[in-house]
C-alpha cells in the first residue's frame, strides 16, 4: 500500500515533525519584525533572534537594547528614558555621573534640580535646610542661613524663625531688624520698620521713647 505524505509526516518521531516545521516559521517571523521571540521550543539560537524585536509598543530600540519613550510624560523625538529621565539616543549605552545629564553621547552639565560643584553634580538644598548661598537652594533664596521660600527682603522678616524654618514670617517684637531699624525696633505686627513709639520696648536697644525714639 502506497502512503500519501500526510501519512508519511505521521510516521516520523514527534521531534522530526517539530524541528522541521517550527524554526522555518519562526526565522519568517523575526525576519517580518513581529516584536515576540520564537516559540521556546523552536530549536533557533539566541544568536538568531532579533533583539529590536523585542521591544514593546511604547518602546524603542537603541544599540540593540529596548528604551521606554516616556519618563513620566512622553520623550521628545529623538530622546528615550534613561535612568528615569530623557536623554538623548546618543546617551544610550552611556554611564555618567550622580546628577550628570548625557548630551549628544556625551557626559556634560547637571540636571534639574542639581547644580555643578568641583566637576560634578549635587542635589540642590530643600526649604528650610542650612546653607551659606542662594545658589546652594532649590528656591534660589538663601536668608538667614537658611533656605528660604522667598527673598524674604523686608527689614522685619525672618526665615529661621523655630517651628516655621524655611517660610517667611514676620520678626518677633524688640528684633533689631534686618537691616536695622535703629533707633526702632520691629513690632512684631509689620514686616516694615516703626517709625513711633508709645514705650521704651519700641525702641532699639539703647534709646528711649520720648516723642518718639531717642538717645537718653
């Protein structure tokens, strides 16, 4: 009896009829860009797998290696997500420093939130954290050797008062001022120096209130 060959595909062993079917349609696959390995059984080498096939639909190849194209919000074009920022494509592969932005394949600037300090990068100062400049603070305000919410600039304002460090708030009364209000004293109600008295305590230390402040 002759045998068609379906009935000759029946009689081969169960790893002929795989290994001869499945590396075919999976290499056809790959070849189409469809973005899935091969079955795991397929019997093709890694070697032969396309990488960028991979890679999902909000995903990008780079260098052969899958990139998300969102950091919190879609990348520009031309950029994808490296250590949880943007960057350039050029940066992909590319290892740079704590704080350090990758621009054009290369290392060079800080990032938001980080300033440069001796060559490299360090994270700006929060609201309400010591500091001996503006530059150091996140706020760009830098009063009373503190961090500060605002520039903080009237005479009568304080930004390290207990409890509220970091936030603007009117001085205490008798405070000298800052600058002084020689011869008043803050009030403790305006942020602007006094200019009457109905006390010695309205006056700066070392005057007297007599129609207004004056040296005794």
């Amino acid at each position: 009896m002759q045998l068609g060959s379906d009935d000759m595909s029946h009689q081969l062993p169960e790893s002929l009829r795989v290994h001869r079917v499945r590396p075919f349609f999976a290499l056809v696959l790959i070849g189409c860009g469809v973005p899935r390995p091969p079955p795991a059984d397929s019997g093709v080498p890694d070697a032969a797998i396309d990488p960028c096939s991979l890679c999902g639909s909000l995903e990008k190849c780079v260098k052969g290696q899958c990139y998300a194209t969102r950091c919190g919000g879609e990348c520009p074009a031309g950029q994808i997500c490296i250590g949880g920022g943007c960057a350039d494509e050029a940066c992909a592969g590319v290892q740079c420093g704590a704080g350090v932005i990758c621009t054009a394949g290369a290392c060079a600037g800080c990032r938001a939130g980080w300033r440069e300090v001796d060559g490299g990068c360090v994270p700006l100062r929060a609201t309400g954290t010591s500091c001996a400049q503006a530059v150091e603070c996140s706020s760009g305000a830098c009063v009373d050797s503190v961090c500060c919410s605002s520039a903080c600039n009237s005479p009568c304002t304080v930004c390290d008062a207990p409890g509220t460090a970091g936030t603007c708030v009117t001085a205490v009364a008798g405070a000298a001022g800052r600058p002084s209000c020689s011869p008043y004293a803050c009030n403790g109600k305006s942020p602007l120096c006094p200019f009457a008295c109905s006390k010695n305590g309205d006056c700066a230390a070392g005057y007297v209130c007599d129609g207004g402040c004056v040296a005794p």
